[in-house]
C-alpha cells in the first residue's frame, strides 16, 4: 500500500472512531457512517467501508453486527480508549489534542 492509501486509511479509520465516540450510545450503522466519511472528502464505496469496520474490529476498537444487512459498529472499551487519546493505534491516525477551553 502506497504511503498516500496508507495515509488515506488511518485518517478514514481514525473519522470512524471519532463519529461512533460522538454518538451517545457508542455505535452507529455503516449507511449513517458513510455520509459522515463523505463530509470528510472520503467518497468511498460501502465495501471499502466494510473492509476499514472489520480491521477496527480485528484491532479490538470496534465489534459490529449485522442487522438484517446493515453493519452496525460500536466501540469498544480499546477504541474509547483511543477516541480520547488514552492509547496508540498503528494504522489509525492520532487524534487532535483536547481543546483547553
């Protein structure tokens, strides 16, 4: 993988995290995820959606389940820890440091 996808992933990847730790009960489907990804300049195909939830999930930063053909992710206790900066990923981007206001 080029430096560029690589770079492409971890942002992508790292904009899942933050949406599911927005979301009051942690989780969200990958319909409601996609749109988020695209005001993000990430207009990627469902399938490649697919392909970064299950490597969050390989990783132990989210669990998904499949309701009737909808994917829904939710974050796990390590992927909280990451949304708010309390651990490090490879392959998932730092995340920006906490506003002091």
């Amino acid at each position: 993988m080029s430096d560029f996808a690589q770079t492409q992933a971890s942002d992508r990847r790292r904009i899942l995290i933050d949406a599911l730790y927005r979301d009051p009960h942690y989780a969200s489907n990958h319909v409601i995820l996609k749109s988020i990804l695209d005001r993000f300049g990430h207009f990627v195909s469902s399938q490649q959606i697919f392909s970064d939830l299950l490597w969050l999930q390989e990783n132990s930063l989210v669990t998904l389940q499949d309701l009737a053909g909808i994917a829904v992710a939710t974050l796990t206790s390590v992927g909280l820890d990451l949304a708010e900066n309390r651990t490090f990923c490879p392959g998932v981007r730092r995340g920006d440091p906490p506003d002091p206001s």
